[in-house]
C-alpha cells in the first residue's frame, strides 16, 4: 500500500511525520511519499518535493508566485501518475492542496484532508468544496467536526494531535545546559515564524521589545528556536542588528518552552503549542497591507489566535499589523516577568485550553483511520 502525502509548511511537516511515524509501526510495509520536509524525510517519507524552498505567506505575496505554484502542482499530479498512490493525504496549506484535490479526484486518486480549512474563522466558501473533494476529513476539535458533517463532508473527529506531542523531553535543568542557559536567569521565548516573510516581518520588533525588557528586568535572557526552513546565518544578521544576546538552537522546541517564563509568537499553530504547555505567550501578526485589508474584508472572529477561539475569550493578548512594535510588546511582556500572580494566572488560562481539547492518544486513532480508509480504497 501506498500514501502520498501533501504538507507545505513546517506545522504541516512536523503533523506529517507524526502520523508517518505511527502508520510505519502499525503497518511496516506500507509506502509513504510526498511534499514535505527534513521531519517527514526522518520519518520514512520518500520527499518528491522539499518544502524548505516555499516560503510565502499572505495573499500579496502569493499572487506574485501563481505561475511557480501552477509548476509545482503539475509536479505533484505527474508524480501521482507515476507513482500510483492509494490515497492522497492533504495536511492543511490550504491554497495549494484545495486546487490540488480537485486534480487527484480527477485522477481518481482518493482525497484525505488533514487539518482542514478554519471555514469557522473565515472562507467559508472553502466548505463545500472539501465536501466536494474530499473522501474522508479529519477535523481537530468537536466543533469543528460538527460544522463540517452539517455541510454534508464525510468527517471524522479523533481528538488533537498536539496532545500527543507536546511535552518537554527533558528535565529544565538538563534543558538549560542542552540550550546553554543561565540556569539564574528567566528566559523569554521569541518566535518569529516558519518563514521568510514573517521572520522578516516580525524579529525586528521582536529583538526591539527584547532590548526593552532586558533594560528593566536584567535578570533575562532570550531563546529563539530555528525552523528548518530558515537559514541560521538570516538569524545571526538580524539578532546582530537588534543588540540584545539571543540564544538559537534548533530542536526539542518544547524543552524551549518549558524552561521558558513568557513567550512572543509569530500567530499559528505555536500559539496552540505554548497554550499547551501552558506558556505565558503574547501573539503577534503582521502581512502586507493588500492581505490584511482583504483579510479584514473576510475574517470574521474577533480573535485569531486558536487558543483564544478554543477557549471562548481573549485569554492570549494579540497584537495585529501596526501594534505590533517593540513598546507594545515589552509592556504585554513585562508584568508576566514583574508580578507572579501575572504569571501564575496566564498560566492558568493556557492550562484551561488543554482541558478543552480533551484526551491524548489522537496521532494513533488518526493514523488507524487513515490506514483503514487506505486499505478500503486498495480493495475497491
């Protein structure tokens, strides 16, 4: 049996090689191919295409890559002409891979979608057509799943992935050595992003709130995790611009977190993470201005950062577009770092989003489905 798989980003790549890894040890034999990136390859998937040359983010900057995009699917549709998969697995990114589905129904290859179009929080146009398109979705919370069913898809809910995944692999004494830590020192936790425009859109003023903080609180120190998708020379120009130590490293992300007091985050699945850990985290968002202002035309929830969607009310402080500066920053940062009661009740509120999400055990349930569906599809 044979599944090819389709992630674009480097959340889609680490959700990927967490089911790549528990289909391999339910069912050996089977044959994994796709999209992806260095965490996929590592769990047994054959890579037709690396992710680490996509690097987009926001409609502007997207509609001057279509003709590259146009390539890279016909890429992919050829491969799945010569490769003959059982299913296509399709793992969020969805600009791409909902053009894409359309394609492999064409071909007649069965759809999967994991991680599916947040229709809740905006395009609900996209609904449909992965109603249309898609033979089985597998959606990460219950409201979700009850959405979807209600637009007649074919869905299925089998609890989060993240619960399976994120927690600290070490002790945070041993993680403060692994990191090269001040073990007397508070760490405060910056993370820009996945790619290239949000790094470039967002350290700057992360560094900048950075420098502030340690200003007034000197006993701190700063952590920066590298995606793989971003050159560590980009980071040491832009941590050298900024004037303010930050320690980057790379792996056990959630060994980061948990030795870390606060975090400041580029918005997307990290704020879930964090929220997860129950990290102290302040979102950050900024795109063009043509992406934003459509975004505004289309969005429709008063919050985008997913644990305060989960949990009903604003328990993460967002900041969007022209809010996002080092003074801003630093004063959401500061009374984490100033008052333990602070710290004590945003850790609490990250907690509450855990609770939410309900039990541990998704990744194998969801992997267990998908090789069911897979096999079905074979016989037919």
């Amino acid at each position: 049996m044979k599944i090819m798989f389709c992630a674009g980003e480097a959340s889609g790549d680490m959700h990927g090689a967490g089911l790549a890894r528990t289909i391999l040890e339910i069912a050996p034999e089977t044959e994994l191919i796709g999209m992806g990136g260095s965490q996929m390859a590592a769990a047994g998937v054959r890579i037709l295409y690396d992710i680490k040359n996509l690097g987009f983010i926001g409609i502007g900057e997207i509609i001057k890559k279509i003709p590259f995009f146009f390539r890279l699917r016909d890429f992919l549709l050829q491969k799945m002409k010569e490769e003959k998969p059982d299913i296509l697995v399709c793992i969020d990114y969805p600009g791409f891979n909902m053009r894409l589905i359309k394609k492999a129904k064409a071909l007649g290859i069965p759809v999967v979608y994991y991680i599916l179009p947040t229709i809740w929080a905006w395009h609900k146009s996209r609904g449909p057509v992965i109603a249309q398109y898609t033979d089985l979705a597998i959606a990460l919370f219950p409201f979700e799943e009850q959405l979807y069913r209600r637009i007649g898809t074919h869905v299925v809910y089998a609890g989060h992935p993240l619960l399976d995944v994120v927690h600290p692999d070490m002790d945070a004494s041993a993680a403060k050595t692994y990191f090269g830590l001040d073990p007397a020192k508070r760490t405060i936790l910056l993370m820009p992003g996945s790619r290239l425009q949000e790094v470039k859109g967002l350290l700057p003023d992360m560094l900048g709130a950075a420098r502030r903080i340690a200003a007034v609180v000197p006993d701190v120190q700063f952590l920066l995790p590298r995606a793989t998708t971003i050159d560590k020379e980009l980071l040491d120009e832009y941590i050298k611009a900024g004037g303010v130590p930050v320690v980057v490293a790379q792996d056990h992300v959630y060994d980061m977190m948990n030795v870390s007091t606060a975090a400041i985050v580029a918005s997307g699945t990290a704020t879930l993470e964090t929220a997860i850990m129950g990290l102290p985290t302040v979102l950050t968002y900024r795109v063009s201005a043509l992406t934003y202002w459509l975004a505004k035309l289309l969005v429709h929830v008063t919050s985008i950062g997913l644990p305060n969607i989960i949990a009903g009310h604003r328990i993460m402080p967002e900041l969007w577009q022209k809010d996002v500066t080092p003074e801003r920053i630093c004063a959401e940062i500061l009374p984490i770092l100033q008052d333990k009661a602070v710290e004590t009740a945003r850790r609490q509120d990250m907690a509450s989003v855990r609770q939410i999400m309900g039990e541990s055990g998704a990744i194998r349930r969801i992997s267990t489905t998908i090789l069911e569906f897979a096999k079905e599809k074979s016989h037919s």
